[in-house]
C-alpha cells in the first residue's frame, strides 16, 4: 500500500511510508481522516487482501458491489457512479514482441470528493508512472483528484498506442513473408497475432464510451469545467488507438485469407507436378506393359531392332511429355 497526500495550491506530496502491519495500516487511515483544506490523498494498492481492501472501504465509503469488483480483477473497462464515488475500471496493457503476446492487468479507480484509490492486479500498473507525471507537473495537482484520474488514464491510452505501433510492426513482417518466395506456412503465427489482436481489442473498446462518458457526467460538471479538455484529448487519442486496432483485425484477416490462398496455391503447383510425371512415365509404363504379356504373335517380336525401337518409342515419348509440360510451366 502506497499513499500520497497532495496540497493542491502549491503542488506539493507528502508519502505517508506503511509496512502494512498485520493489524491494519493506522497510519494511513488516521491521514485520511485528517486530510485539511486544499488537500487530497491517493492511495494505491497492488494485489491487496480483502482484510486490507476492507479497512479502506470502510473509510472511503465505498460500495460493497465495487470493493468486490475491485477485489477480484478481471472487469471489462467499465464506468459506474456510487454516490460520490466515480468507479472505473480499466485493463492497461503491454506489447511483447519477443512472444508476440499482448499482456494485460486490471486496474479499478474509485474517485471521492477528496480521495482516490487505485486497485490494480497484474504486473502491469500505470500507477508508478502516473504519479511520475504528476510529480514533474504541479499544475496538474491543482485540478484534484481528477488530475490523477486523467494521468492513470492518459499512462494507458500512451501504453495502447505504443502497443499498437509494435502490433503493426510485427503484422507488416508477417505480411513480408506472406508475400515472400519461401514456401513457410505462417498460419499459425497469423493466428497467434489476431488473437493477441482480440484481447487488444477487448481492453480498448469498451474504454471508449466509458471516456467518452466521463465528459457527461453530471456529477462531474464542476470538475469538468477544468479538465474537460484533458479528457477529450485522451479520448481523442483512444479513439485513433480504436480505429488503429480495428483496422489491424481486418487486416489480419485478410493476411490469414493470403496464407491460406497461398498454401492452396502451392499444393495445385504439388499436384500439377505430380500429375506431369505421372503422365510422362505412364507411356514406358503401358509399352513395357503391352511387350511384357509374353504372347508368341506381337509386333516386331522377333526383329533384331525391336527392342532398342521399343526403348527409343519410351525415350521419345516422354521427352516429349516433358517438354509440353515445361512449356506450360507444369514442370
């Protein structure tokens, strides 16, 4: 547990240090109650237990629905109001291009009058670098607790972007290979992408109405009047990302429908190939058949020069297959 307490008018924190005791963290909660005028707190928790989730519920008044959210992780990015308290949950996310893997976690906000908490769950936590941000822009502090809900959020929609960029980078290879002259079926890599790609989408989708909300929400209308354009602008950003996804989808779709057309390809080049030599060794094939039924009476059986016609008969024939085949690139 982290907690940071902010002086709004001159932009300044103070770290209020807890080892997290296995009492409870009094520290931290006898803070909150004594937050003086022109001060806010945010407090972060990473993974937390529900005794400790508990403790500051309790104290921030938080709904029982949200805390059991916020508890177990793994929320579709979602927005709800408790009274005071805006909750929102979001999955910030990460490219790896080593495992062409898209890694998420789940983050839960909940957003008082004089207090925000974040809850997060996962490897992944954009809080670290939001309070950075914050800290190298005391202006910001001076719009509340929302300015911390505007870094968390702006952190994610930056992490998106990057991820999306990395994503393209990795689809414009496989494209490259597609399209290549090797014959490597990359179906299974393609396959790979697009369903990293899905689970992209699934975190940046739903985000978008539940930004987009933020800015009519009519419990929000003063703190809106100030940073109202800091969240339009993170929204901006989200609904390029968005259409950034989306559109590596759609082209996901048609570099598997390439591969798939391309494997189709290769194996009637396979058959044409086989077909060819097939015929050209089926005209030896049925003459050494016909002189091979041993009957007394055949043609030329019994001419000096029978055998090495018949074997000219075979040689010339399937040249000529050969030939005919080349021409028409079959061979």
């Amino acid at each position: 547990m982290e907690c940071v307490i902010y002086e709004q008018a001159a932009g300044r924190s103070e770290h209020v240090e807890c080892e997290l005791p296995d009492d409870t963290c009094r520290l931290i909660l006898k803070r909150l109650r004594d937050l003086g005028d022109g001060e806010f707190a945010w407090v972060r928790l990473t993974d937390p237990s529900e005794s400790e989730l508990a403790q500051l519920a309790r104290e921030l008044a938080l709904h029982p629905l949200a805390v059991e959210d916020a508890l177990h992780g793994r929320q579709r990015p979602k927005r709800e109001r408790f009274g005071d308290v805006l909750a929102v949950a979001l999955k910030p996310l990460r490219y790896v291009e080593e495992d062409t893997a898209v890694e998420t976690g789940d983050v839960m906000i909940f957003l008082g009058p004089r207090s925000i908490l974040t809850v997060s769950h996962g490897t992944i936590d954009p809080c670290a670098e939001a309070a950075h941000r914050l800290d190298s822009d005391p202006q910001m502090l001076r719009m509340g607790p929302w300015a911390v809900l505007h870094a968390v959020l702006d952190v994610c929609v930056d992490a998106y972007s990057d991820a999306a960029r990395e994503v393209r980078a990795t689809l414009d290879h496989l494209e490259d290979e597609v399209f290549s002259t090797s014959r490597v079926d990359h179906t299974q890599s393609i396959y790979s992408l697009k369903r990293e790609v899905r689970e992209f989408r699934d975190a940046v989708q739903p985000l978008v109405p539940v930004v987009q909300g933020l800015l009519d929400d009519p419990g929000a209308k003063h703190h809106l009047s100030k940073m109202g354009p800091y969240i339009r602008d993170v929204a901006d950003h989200l609904h390029r990302t968005d259409i950034e996804v989306r559109t590596l989808d759609e082209l996901l779709d048609s570099v598997l429908g390439a591969q798939q057309a391309r494997v189709g390809i290769w194996q009637n080049d396979d058959m044409r190939r086989i077909s060819a030599w097939a015929a050209i060794f089926a005209i030896p094939t049925m003459v050494a058949g016909v002189y091979g039924m041993n009957f007394e009476h055949m043609p030329e059986l019994g001419w000096t020069y029978g055998y090495p016609l018949a074997v000219a008969l075979m040689a010339l024939s399937s040249g000529a297959l050969y030939r005919a085949f080349r021409r028409n690139g079959w061979l």
